[in-house]
C-alpha cells in the first residue's frame, strides 16, 4: 500500500460493485458505461476478477472497448462469482484480505457501483485506510438513481453526531456518472492527516 507521501497519476481504477445486477436495468447500464469509459480514456481497470452481475458488465465492457482488466479473485470464491477467464490478467489470491489488499495497491482511484455488503464493506475499508493515512486515492460512489443516497446521508449523520471529521466525511465523493467521477478521481487532492498507523499494522 502507498505511504501518505507517495502519489502518482491516474493509471488504473479499481471499480467495487455487487456480483449481482440488481433489479433496475439502470445499474448494468451504468456499469457498461463506466466500463467503456475507463477505457476510452486509457485507463486500466481492476476489479473482483468475476463474470457475473456488475462485476461481470463492467469487465466485458472495458474489454470490449479495448482496455486493460485485471480481477483478483480469492480461490474460494473462483466457483461461485464465476472467474473471468477472458481477462488481461486475473490473479488469484488465498482471502478476501489479499484480495482487497492487491486491488487497492494496483489502483490510482476508487469508484463504487451498486453492491451489496461486500461492495460496501470494500469501499468503507478504503475510506478507513484513507482516514488514517495509509493512501492518497479517491473514492467516489456512482449514486445510479439515488442507490447510495442512504448511505451519503448516514455518512452526514455521522459528521453531524461527532463521529467523523470533517476532513473525513469529504473522502466519500459521490458522482452521477463515470465522466463526472473520473474528473474527481483525477483532481482528488488528499486532505492533510496525521499517518495513525503503518501499513504493516492494519
């Protein structure tokens, strides 16, 4: 993982997303528009290495529109979110903490689609890992029909309750579409924190 002082440009976008498609149409729609998107603009992409849902939409997409796909894929799990095999590159790791821990060091940037607990739980140890300095990249959640609109609103609350810095609730960046959150991943400038732990200790 990147130390606080390190940054770099935009190269890679790693995309969290459910290995579900959900029930409106409007979620594959924008997981293929992001897809297409990352690669129109000469960006990687990295992912959760599988060929089903969102997961799967959004891959084929950025393939199809000539884009480098990378998944990481625990073994377990190979079965079940159905490992893409037609990627650039899928590696596959032991755990789900190897997992995130490959995605978020090949990445630049965060974006979040709709997902369930684990796209969520994904997005949040991001956010932690950004709030106690360990990273210097965005995240911002793809809010397709107002799906993260709940989730904003608890990060306000906890901002309003004493629970998160303002510094912090700024971290969780939210767009409309892929166009607008790239813009925001390419221009995201890290607020100043105090490094709390090492890499090594989380």
């Amino acid at each position: 993982m990147d130390g606080p002082d390190s940054e770099r440009p935009l190269r890679r976008v790693c995309v969290f997303c459910g290995a579900n498609p959900g029930f409106d149409p409007g979620y594959a729609t924008a997981a293929a528009a992001l897809g297409r998107t990352i690669a129109g603009r000469g960006l990687g992409l990295v992912y959760g290495g599988g060929h089903v849902g969102l997961m799967g939409v959004v891959a084929d997409a950025a393939m199809a529109a000539g884009g480098e796909v990378i998944g990481v894929i625990p073994e377990a799990l190979m079965r079940r979110e159905v490992g893409h095999g037609a990627l650039t590159d899928l590696r596959v790791v032991a755990t789900m903490h190897e997992r995130k821990a490959l995605m978020a060091e090949l990445s630049d940037g965060f974006i979040v689609l709709p997902g369930g607990f684990g796209t969520l739980e994904e997005a949040s140890e991001i956010l932690t890992w950004s709030q106690l300095g360990l990273h210097r990249k965005g995240l911002v959640f793809l809010d397709i029909n107002g799906f993260w609109g709940p989730i904003l609103h608890l990060f306000d609350h906890m901002a309003a309750q004493g629970f998160l810095r303002p510094q912090h609730r700024i971290l969780a960046d939210v767009a409309p579409d892929g166009d607008a959150a790239l813009d925001l991943l390419a221009r995201f400038v890290p607020p100043s924190v105090e490094k709390w732990l090492r890499a090594d200790q989380t």
